[in-house]
C-alpha cells in the first residue's frame, strides 16, 4: 500500500510516461521530482508536497482538476490548478502574464513556494547550458530575454510580497542575477 506521496509519485510518472522536457532530454518527471526535493527542504506539508509532485500536470497532461481531486483531495487539486496556465491562451507571453496576474491574488503561500520552487527548477535545468553560451540560450525558448527576464523577476516580486520563503526566494534571486543581472525589488 503506497502512502499519498507515494501514490501522487506514481500517478505523476504514469501522467508524464515518454514525455521529455523540451530542452533537455531526460524525462519530464525529473523536473516535478526537483519541485518536490526542493520543497521537501522546506516543509513537511503532505498537501503541499504531493502538490509540488503533481504542480505540472494540468498543463502538460491529459489529467485535469477532476482526477486530481478524486485521487489526492480538493486542498491538492485546488493548488495544482492554482499554478496551472491557462492553456486555451494561445500566445505563449500573453499566456504567461496572465499567469502572473493570477498568482498576485493567490493568498495560499505555500502555492507561492511550489511557484517559486518550479521558476527555481526551470533556471537550474538550464544553467549549465547558459555558462556555456550565454544569451543565446534565449533562441531556444518559449519567449526572448526580455519577456522570460519580465516572468521570472515578476514571480520573485509576488513571492516576496507574499512572504515566501526566505531560503528559496534567496536561492532563486542568486539565479535571477546570474541570468538577467541586478535588478531593483
């Protein structure tokens, strides 16, 4: 019999089976696996554990809120869909900032954790890649520097409004001075 956290593990590798990520290639569950060792570090939540695990799912799956909440509860689900994107907005920046809209009236901050803990996640799985060539990295994503600068710093601005964590908004500022230089809070 698996615990909650081991079923959400279990129920998330299945979601992502053959699923890459788009600029690495190694599974999609590896990034919802650092989400969740990085909020483990932080809390020892199971709602919001099994919520980190599960953070990605809405969007990039064919499961939505329905199956989350049969399977994990309407606390689980509701954060889940908290950080999901509105995926029938088609423009990827349009998309993205209304993302950012949504969480500034999030109060729930451990969805402000799972967040910043995911914005975290995505800068790492790409730092090697931008020691290596610098500003080009920018050519092989979503948005430019400009627009991905916009959502990364926008994300730590609402996390720190919302008293988020200070260990991962310190951890994550680090990243953001390395990718986009200093910037005013």
């Amino acid at each position: 019999m698996y615990t909650q956290i081991e079923e959400a593990v279990y129920f998330m590798m299945k979601a992502y089976k053959g699923q890459k990520r788009k600029n690495d290639n190694i599974d999609k569950s590896f990034h919802s696996m650092a989400v969740y060792m990085t909020m483990k570090d932080i809390t020892n939540i199971e709602d919001v554990l099994i919520a980190s695990i599960l953070h990605n799912i809405i969007d990039d799956t064919e499961f939505g809120y329905e199956e989350i909440e049969e399977k994990f509860g309407t606390l689980v689900a509701d954060m889940v869909s908290d950080l999901s994107e509105d995926m029938s907005i088609a423009k990827w920046f349009t998309r993205k900032k209304d993302f950012i809209k949504r969480m500034k009236s999030v109060n729930d901050v451990n969805v402000i954790n799972i967040m910043i803990a995911d914005k975290l996640q995505d800068l790492l799985s790409g730092y090697k890649m931008f020691k290596k060539v610098g500003d080009k990295i920018w050519k092989s994503t979503s948005g430019t520097k400009t627009e991905q600068c916009f959502i990364y710093r926008e994300s730590y601005n609402i996390a720190k409004s919302k008293n988020a964590n200070q260990n991962l908004l310190d951890r994550y500022k680090k990243l953001l001075k390395i990718y986009f230089g200093d910037f005013d809070e």
